[in-house]
C-alpha cells in the first residue's frame, strides 16, 4: 500500500501526524541534558489540540525536573526529523503515552485508549494521521503474567484503535532485550517480545521495530538519550518501508 498514491497527501502545507502510545520508553526518560538539539522547524508536537514546535520533553507524562522517573528525552524528535528530511513534510508527533501502564488500561473503553482517540481527532483537524507508534509491555512481565493473554489483548486494543482513528501504518517496538536484575523483569521481556512480533505478522500495515543493541540508563530499565535516538530512527526508517516511500 502506497500511503501517497492512495490520498494520504504531502507537502509543505500539510502536517503528517504520528501518535504515540505506549508507557514510559515512549513517552521518554533520556537525560533532557542529552537531547538532540532540534534545528528544523518543520518538527511539531501537539499540545492543547494545537501545534507548537518541538522540544524535549515531547510527552511530558511525568514531573520534569524532580522524581525518580521523571519524563526526559523519547525517540519523537530523531523520528520526526528522518520522516521530515526524507518527504521533506511538517511532521506533528501526538505524545500519549503513559509510564508504568498495562496493557488492561489501553484497552478499548479505558481511559488511555478513549484519551488517545480523542486527542488524535483534535489533531485530525489541522493534520493527517499518517501512523502509531506503539512500546508498552515491561509492566505486563511480573511473574504471573501470561505472555499468550498479552498477545491477545494487544491484537484487540490494535484493531479496535485503527478502527477508530483509520488504518494507518501501525509500528510496535521490541522490549529491551536485557533489563537490570533489581526490575523483576527476568527473561519474560523475551517472551513479550515474542508476542509482539506474531502480532506485527497477524495485522495488515504492521511490523516491529528492533531494539537490538539499543543503550540502557542505569536504572536498567529505560532507554537512554541515545538508546532513544536510534530508536527513533529505525521507527522513523520502518515507517517509509511501510508507506512505501521511495
């Protein structure tokens, strides 16, 4: 499916817009001291249902300057920029993720997931969505937890989201594939991981985004600035392959 050729449109005065979703290796926890300095001034973030200029904190879910976890540097800026510098487009990020979230709270019906649709049709007003970055699933590796159950509750949130907002291209990334030991994660972010790319298989304009090698912070459990950074430019590279830009 070619995203342009079937009317997705772009150019100079149409801003293509990208919601992000997720917890909080979406939403950011890079040193803000580390960000990306941001030069073009074709990179929006939503805020108030309108656009302003990007800069870091793009999804400020958390306290910015205080609090063990507080919000910092995500993969929106590096995404932003490669789409931008390839289509030479406005491209707007839509910041919806929440930290420490499970899957059962983005669920059709919860909050979150009623938040995200909202929030994208204030953005459909003045851009075009164009995909979802989906990175959630640490809070869903406690022991216990059933990776097959994850599997289908992301499957359901998945569908029901693209029928909502439109079937857009639809990007999930991999877990981290080391955590620190003191985060009780283990090795079930394997099997998550796992899960995730059976679902990439089962839907139509889908795929994952690795995470192999990406930089860790300390805390073991979230992605650095620079971690961040690549990551958002192989989203950024996997969503081109999936709109089929050339």
């Amino acid at each position: 499916m070619n995203f342009f050729k079937d009317g997705m449109g772009k150019g100079a005065d149409t801003v293509l817009s990208f919601l992000m979703i997720g917890q909080s290796n979406m939403a950011g926890r890079g040193a803000l001291s580390e960000a990306p300095v941001v030069q073009s001034g074709k990179l929006r973030m939503l805020r108030m249902g309108r656009w302003q200029r990007l800069e870091e904190p793009v999804n400020p879910d958390r306290p910015i300057l205080t609090g063990k976890y507080s919000s910092g540097v995500s993969m929106a800026s590096t995404f932003a920029d490669t789409v931008s510098l390839a289509l030479d487009a406005t491209v707007g990020m839509i910041p919806c993720a929440d930290g420490g979230t499970r899957i059962e709270q983005w669920m059709p019906g919860e909050i979150l997931f009623d938040h995200a649709v909202m929030t994208t049709g204030l953005a459909g007003r003045t851009s075009r969505l164009s995909g979802i970055l989906w990175h959630q699933g640490e809070s869903n590796c406690r022991v216990g937890d059933d990776p097959l159950l994850y599997e289908e509750d992301l499957t359901r949130m998945l569908t029901a989201l693209r029928e909502r907002v439109g079937m857009v291209p639809l990007l999930l990334g991999e877990l981290a594939y080391r955590y620190g030991a003191d985060t009780g994660i283990g090795e079930r972010n394997l099997e998550i991981n796992k899960a995730i790319h059976r679902v990439a298989a089962s839907l139509p304009l889908c795929a994952v985004v690795s995470s192999e090698g990406l930089s860790m912070k300390p805390d073991g459990l979230h992605f650095d600035a620079a971690g961040q950074a690549e990551f958002g430019r192989r989203y950024a590279a996997r969503w081109l392959e999936l709109a089929e830009v050339r």
